[in-house]
C-alpha cells in the first residue's frame, strides 16, 4: 500500500515539529508549509529523510497552495496565530490566517482529500470551572483567538465536504520550535528560573494534553477518518482538569523550593475557566501515553539545557 501523503501548514511550529517527525516515524510522506516567521530551524534533522519535503512559503498564498495541495491525502492546517495575546496584538493577521486562511484552503481540496484542524478548547471559555464541557457544551469564546477557532471549525463542519476537528487542551511538553507562553511550560521555566510565580484567580481551571499524545491524536484521526468525520473532539488528559494552583504544586513536587505567591487584588487578562470531558475520543480508542509529571520532568530536563545555553532564552 502506497505512503499517504500529508500536508502541514505552519509545520515547523512548536506542534507541527513534533507532529512531523511522529508521521515520518509512521511511514507516511509529509509536505510542510511555513513562512518561517520565527526563523526557526526547527525541521533540520529532517532533510536527510526522503519522505519529508518543505516549502518555503505563506498559507494565505493561493496559488502557491494550487500548486501543492493536489498531490496530498490529508491537510492539517496547524498555520495559526496562536493565543490571546499575539491575537490581540496582530487582529487582522488572526483574521487572516486563522479563519479565511481555513476557508480558502477548503475550497481549493477535493472531497477526497481529508482534512483533520485544530481548535482550542479555550472555545468554552469562563465557565463555572465545576461543570465538565463536552462538545455538546455552547461554545462561548472570550477572545480573538477562541472567535476565529471557533468559526473555522463551525464552517469546516457545516461545509460539504469531510473533515474532523479537535478541541485541544493547553499542550505542555518540549519541542524543537519551543513556546514557554503556554502553562505548564511557562510555570516550569519560571520555577527554574525565578523560583516562584504570581497567580491571579489561582482557582480557575483547565485541561491540559502532552504534545506528543496531540501528535499520536492526528496520526488516530488519519486512520480512523471514515469513522470520526465530520464530529468534533476533546482532546486532553482526562485526569488533568487542573487549577492554575494545583498545577503549581504538581511542580514543586520536583521542584520543592517553587513558591506560588496568590494575591486576591489584581487580575489575569486570561479569564478562561473550565473542565473538558474527553471521553468522546476515548470512545474511538485513543488512549493517552503521556502524564503531567511526565511533562514536568521532561521540561525540567529541557529547560536546564536552554537556560545554560542562554538564561534569557525563551523568556
């Protein structure tokens, strides 16, 4: 049976990286999209495999996208502004990329071709934090980036032609194009290197997923395509419905002098507040590999080795 053949868009970003390298690991043949915003190297070690190819370019570039899209299986659109923060700071790029990006890459795909994207579960955004969302849940976004996830997934869903999408938790974990903005991430590197961290509304939770265990998760939605169409999934660890302090304290179990300093005036701008049901996803036989301690031990590893090299690195 011949490779599949898959197109990444924003492949050499901080998700895109691992989930290159795990698909090549898996036999299949991938393209990867990346403008190169960061200057990032990230999809170096790949050059010697005969299986990986990269095209230098920008998602939003139709005729570059007719040029290399007919020759592929499945499109993951990882390409994205990522966040609220960078969203807030570059709107109509968030626009742009996030969504009309998604609708000019679907009008250019045939029905055969399969489409997996990635949403935020941040879509359901300030709820109680004590009722478990499902994708059943009203979607409820409190940001830029939540809105333009939110619509994409909406139109890919109602669109004709077949897709799946996946509402991933807050992703932790190393990566060769590295981002120490999300959570967990952030919280180890500020352990490590401050020795505590300020936490506003230190009661407000979320879900958390390892990057490798969100890699694993598209390779499942590849195979089993036929069957997870045109639904949605939570993707996350079941047992990670975490507060911003419980998982402060995960930390200082391997970092004991970590302080979490709680302060009750003050605000965090990030207001979302939720625990996720996945065991939608569960149901079709995706297992999770990858444990918040295995993470924290991970990026404890990681982060020492970046903090040697340069103590500003990644700040």
């Amino acid at each position: 049976m011949p490779k599949e053949k898959v197109l990444i868009t924003g492949g050499s970003g901080y998700l895109g990286s691992v989930l290159t390298g795990h698909l090549l690991n898996e036999g299949y043949k991938v393209t990867c999209l990346d403008n190169l915003m960061y200057r990032q190297n990230s999809l170096f070690n790949f050059a010697f495999n005969p299986d990986f190819n990269f095209v230098y370019g920008d998602c939003r570039d139709e005729k570059l996208l007719e040029e290399i899209i007919s020759d592929v299986d499945v499109i993951i659109p990882l390409a994205a502004i990522v966040g609220m923060a960078a969203c807030k700071m570059k709107p109509n790029e968030a626009k742009q990329i996030n969504y009309e990006a998604i609708v000019k890459l679907n009008n250019l795909r045939s029905k055969n071709q399969k489409l997996i994207f990635p949403t935020t579960n941040s879509g359901y955004g300030a709820k109680s934090g004590d009722i478990f969302c499902t994708e059943e849940t009203p979607l409820e976004p409190i940001s830029l980036y939540g809105e333009t996830k939110a619509k994409a997934e909406k139109y890919l869903l109602e669109d004709e032609k077949d897709a799946t999408t996946l509402r991933l938790a807050t992703v932790f974990g190393t990566s060769s194009r590295m981002r120490s903005d999300l959570l967990v991430n952030n919280f180890v590197l500020r352990a490590l290197k401050d020795g505590y961290v300020v936490l506003y509304e230190a009661e407000f939770k979320r879900n958390y997923i390892h990057i490798k265990d969100v890699a694993r998760c598209f390779h499942h939605c590849i195979e089993k395509f036929d069957s997870m169409k045109n639904q949605t999934y939570n993707v996350g660890l079941e047992n990670a419905n975490l507060s911003k302090l419980e998982m402060a304290e995960k930390i200082k179990e391997y970092l004991p002098k970590f302080e979490m300093v709680c302060k009750d005036i003050g605000e965090d701008p990030d207001k979302r507040n939720y625990i996720v049901s996945n065991k939608k996803i569960i149901n079709t036989g995706f297992k999770t590999l990858f444990s918040l301690d295995d993470g924290i031990k991970e990026l404890i590893k990681g982060y020492e080795i970046l903090l040697k090299n340069d103590p500003y690195q990644n700040t």
